[in-house]
C-alpha cells in the first residue's frame, strides 16, 4: 500500500462541520438487529461505532493507518468486544474476507476517491463476492456542482473562499474551497499555514458507464 496520505489528517478529520448527518440513514436500511455489515474506508469509526449498536456486527477497511488508529482507540473506548465491531487496514478494491455480508457500505463519497478504472472495476467485484444473496450494498456519491464540464474549466481557479473554521485542541483548522468542488483543510496562524489534508469533492476515475463496471464484475 502507499503511503498514509492522511496521517496528519487523522486527529482533525472528525471536526469537519461539514460531514453529512447519514447515521440514520443507514440505520434504516438495516434489514434486521443481527445484519451483518460490512463498511469500506471505514476511516475514524464515524459511521461504524454508532452503527454497531444497531446491527448484529460489522467490520470495516481502510487503508489509512493513522485514521484506523482513531476508530480503534473510539471501539475499545466503547468497550466494543471484536466479534461485535472491528477495523482493520485494506485495500478496498482488493480484498478476500471469506465471509459474506447482509449490509456493505461505503459512506461519504469514499467511492469517488478512487482513481481508476481498475479501482473501480476491483471494488465492484470484492462487493459481488462478499454480498450476501439478497444483501444491499450502499455507495454514497454526489454530482459536483454545474456539472463535469463546469468543473473542469474551473479546476484551476486560484481564488479561495473561506468555509468554515474551528479550533480543536487548540490548534485553528481552516477550510477553503480552491476551486469548484476543491478544498484544502489546514493549521492557520499568524505565521504560516499548514496544510492538513486536500478534500475533493469529484470523481478523478474515468466517466465510462457505471453499468458496464457492474456487468463485468
């Protein structure tokens, strides 16, 4: 695997404003109290530690060992026992579990941080593969604003917008949209500024048909 892109983003990731309140929407969608679940860039337990009181168990990949250190350190806060709820580092495009689940999810556009057709085409198959018959697999995406073609022209604006702003552990973090749908979180100060993590908001994988992806996996 490649190296931890977001190992200094890990102990600021949860203080995004900005993420999405969908708990309750994948809580809904759990077919029964004992569902099996399986979550795919799993990333600081946000989703996976409140979800693991409403589901039989889950289990949940990422490839980020800084934000799997704080999904750990939250469940065995939590006193979340393993066969309940468990992280483990994994590619999400390439993984063999040998087991099957009722639930697989992928929340908050993690799949649209893949880069390629491969990815893609990978993730979709380890999804068939550990899919129970019946189960549901849910993939959160979103359409960037105006549209590719709009995205694409303003890619490269260098203006900056300021959209949120807040202070953990005494260190102010800062979010600016570089361009349509491109932002950049970092450490302000008076006298530098430290960028944390980069934020896309688009696909950077091909726009070939989704259809195609499933038929072939």
């Amino acid at each position: 695997m490649q190296d931890d892109i977001r190992a200094e983003a890990a102990q600021y990731y949860d203080a995004n404003p900005t993420i999405p309140d969908d708990l309750a929407f994948y809580t809904a969608r759990l077919p029964s109290a004992d569902a099996a679940v399986l979550e795919l860039g799993c990333g600081t337990g946000r989703v996976l530690l409140p979800l693991a009181a409403a589901c039989g168990s889950i289990y949940g990949l990422d490839r980020s060992p800084a934000m799997l250190a704080r999904c750990v350190q939250k469940l065995q806060a939590a006193g979340m026992p393993p066969a309940k709820a468990r992280a483990e580092r994994g590619d999400i495009t390439h993984f063999v579990l040998g087991r099957q689940f009722d639930v697989i999810i992928a929340p908050y556009r993690v799949f649209q941080l893949l880069e390629t057709d491969l990815q893609v085409e990978g993730l979709f198959r380890c999804v068939r593969a550990h899919l129970a018959p019946g189960g549901t697999c849910i993939l959160n995406v979103f359409h960037p604003r105006g549209g590719f073609e709009r995205v694409r022209q303003e890619w490269e604006r260098a203006t900056e917008v300021c959209l949120w702003e807040t202070t953990v552990d005494g260190v102010r973090l800062r979010c600016d949209e570089l361009t349509l749908s491109r932002f950049m979180v970092y450490c302000a100060s008076h006298e530098r500024r430290h960028h944390i993590w980069p934020v896309y908001g688009s696909p950077t994988c091909s726009p070939a048909p989704r259809s195609s992806w499933i038929s072939r996996a």
